[in-house]
C-alpha cells in the first residue's frame, strides 16, 4: 500500500513534522510494508516556513521590527525553494510574539491597547529582503497575525507614503483612527513615488484559508479583532479604521478592496496589495500542496492522510486538509482523516472525500487528555486505522 501523509499542525500539541511522523510511525506498526511518503503541510498559516523546509527549502533568518511600534526587533525565519522565496506572516507580527510582560492584565491575553498598536512592518522588512536577494516571486502565508492594521506598517514600509491634508506623512496606523474619528480625512492621500519600483516586475501570492472580508459582521475586526485582544471599544474602533483605509483604497487606487472575499484575512493584510494589483490572493492550502508537489503524487498513492488539531465547520471553509482531501479523493485516493477533534458528520466528512475519520478525543477520553498525550496517541490511532482500513483505488 503507497501512504502519503500529509498533515497540518496540531496546534497546542504537534507541529505539523511531528504529526506526519507519528501517524507514519502509527502506520508502519499496522502496515510494516507500507510504502509511506510523509508531506507535512500548511494552508498559509503558522508553520509555512517549516513546511517548506521539510521538502528541502532553505532557511534564511532576518532581524525585523515586531508587531508592536515599542517592541524592537525580533528574529524572523522566511525560506526559498527555486526562484520562490516563502514568507510567513507570523514569523514576523504573529500573535505569538505579542511580548508576554506587557499582557499579563487578564490572564494571558492581548490588551484592547496592543490589539490598536499591532502592525505588519516586519513583514514588509521580509518582502524587501527577498526583493534584495533577487526574488521575484513571492509566496506570503497569513495566518497567526496579531495586527488589525490593513497591511498598513507592510506597505508603508515598502515605500507608500500615506499624506494628510498637511502634508504631515502618517506613519503610525493609530494616526488612520485619530483621522477617521475626527472626520478630517479630506486631503489625505497616497504618495507612490518611494513605492519600491521591484514590487511591479514581482508575482505576488498571498496564501490565506479565510475569506473574511475587510469590513462587516463577517469582517477582520468583528470577527477575528477579540481573538487579538479587542474588547467592544477597540473593535468599533478597528472596525471604523478599517472601513476608513478601505475607503481610502479604493479612492486612490479605483480598485474595490472592502467587500473582496479573502480581504480581510489576517487583519486586513492583503488590502493594499490588492488595491494597487501587486498580488493576488489564492487558497493557502492548495497553493503550498502544489509549490511542495503534493498534489502531483496523488496519482501514485493509494491512501492519503490528511488532519489537524481540530476538523469543524471553519474547516470546510477552505483550510488545508479540507482542501487536500478534495483533491486526492477526486484523484481516486482513499483518503483518511485523523484530527484531536472533530465536529464533522458522516454528509460533510462524504462531501469533503474523506472515507474514515478517527479522533485523538475519542481514544483519550477527553480534549484535555487529548491535546496532553497527543504524541503518545496519534500513533496508536493511526495503527488502529490502518489495521482495518480498506483502501482499494
């Protein structure tokens, strides 16, 4: 039997290496002569990075600014297969690196103050590093973000200089708060001539899972702003600065941004990417499948292995092992799902392709178990699947 493994993280417990290892080590106890492939993945998220560098990437490190204005610099991981360089959102203004003397207030969390405060300058850093090194063509994976700022430090960082009606260039994405709040947004305008020329003669691909607009009941405040540390207050507040940047997008570059699917994805990050047509954004799961060349071995694998921490409704929404078990069922692969958790029914599980579905929750006993003794558990799930799996093409 041809296996390909090819999981996403784990998140809390597993990476996604750790993951395709464990299930592998699970199927070789059940199958002992199993040809097994393991192709860890990532759907655009956390983990990008480390996705590629399983399949042979290489590693490069920068020093860049990280996601609060007062929080110096931060080391940041982004790598190159080809004539791709691969960037990750979160190496760089990702949530996890929201420093953890400043959040300590409520338990843990981001405050309402750092979730107003969070940019993606770094990540522009990044983009110009690889423009430096000569890549022109760019992969960027956005999850894990910690900003709401519309992608603003990112492209001012590249040279977009933001003016208002004084000529006073705006530097600061809180500066858009105090503008939109003051109903001073006459003059304000974009200035392109610093916008770093290389952007135009670079294919751009921003790899996102989540089609949330910029604004809106389904937008990147409203619905992701608490996830960052956005209490009532500082939602409206991201919400009415995000409605403002979006307004003043389309204003100077005549390209709808506000209401694009994927827009607001990463709060907001694509936005002026798209309003000045240097990037397209595409699905984050198909597109690293087939940069890493999983979709290509469909055609000689008999079952796939695809899961993650948590297989829900969000799932079906595009994220990457959703996506890949489309497309190797629909390549004629038996495919197999194991999760920590699943919330899916036996119409979605058949709508999606997958055949079997086992969960770490369902062996442990409980979640807390499960995300506790996930490394002990994922391979004797695996074992105990494969045992009894029945995988004819």
């Amino acid at each position: 039997m041809r296996v390909l493994v090819a999981p996403d993280k784990f998140k809390g417990s597993l990476s996604a290496a750790e993951a395709a290892q464990l299930i592998g080590r699970g199927i070789s106890m059940a199958l002992p002569d199993a040809q097994i492939t393991l192709k860890p993945i990532a759907d655009g998220g956390e983990g990008t990075v480390d996705a590629f560098l399983e399949a042979g990437a290489t590693e490069h490190t920068a020093q860049v600014h990280g996601p609060l204005p007062d929080q110096g610099r931060v080391s940041a991981r982004w790598a190159t297969m080809g004539d791709t360089a691969v960037i990750e959102l979160a190496q760089a203004s990702g949530l996890h690196l929201v420093p953890a003397e400043l959040d300590r207030s409520d338990g843990g969390h981001p405050t309402p103050e750092q979730a107003l405060a969070a940019n993606t300058r770094g990540v522009g850093e990044l983009i110009r590093l690889a423009l430096d090194e000569g890549y022109r063509s760019l992969v960027i994976g956005i999850g894990g973000s910690a900003s709401t700022d519309g992608g603003f430090g990112c492209i001012t960082e590249l040279g977009l200089r933001v003016v208002d009606a004084q000529d006073h260039v705006i530097s600061d994405v809180r500066d858009l708060d105090r503008i939109s709040r003051e109903r001073t947004s006459v003059g304000v305008r974009f200035d392109t001539a610093e916008l770093d020329p290389r952007l135009a003669e670079t294919a751009i691909v921003i790899a996102s899972d989540v089609t949330a607009p910029l604004v809106g009941s389904h937008g990147a405040a409203q619905v992701f702003g608490p996830q960052k540390g956005a209490d009532a207050d500082a939602v409206v507040t991201l919400e009415d600065r995000l409605a403002f940047w979006g307004s003043l997008l389309e204003h100077e570059t005549g390209t709808e941004v506000r209401n694009v699917e994927g827009a607001g994805a990463a709060g907001g990050f694509s936005a002026p990417l798209i309003a000045l047509r240097l990037a397209e954004v595409r699905s984050g799961g198909d597109e690293i499948a087939d940069l890493l060349g999983i979709s290509d071995a469909f055609a000689h694998t008999d079952v796939v292995v695809v899961g993650e921490g948590s297989l829900d409704e969000q799932s079906l929404q595009g994220k990457g092992p959703v996506q890949l078990a489309r497309s190797a069922a629909a390549a004629g692969a038996t495919v197999v799902a194991i999760a920590g958790r699943s919330t899916l029914d036996e119409a979605q599980q058949a709508q999606v392709g997958i055949r079997r579905l086992a969960t770490l929750v369902d062996r442990a006993g409980s979640p807390e178990r499960a995300m506790r003794d996930a490394a002990a558990l994922l391979p004797q799930v695996a074992e105990e699947v494969f045992a009894t799996l029945d995988a004819q093409r």
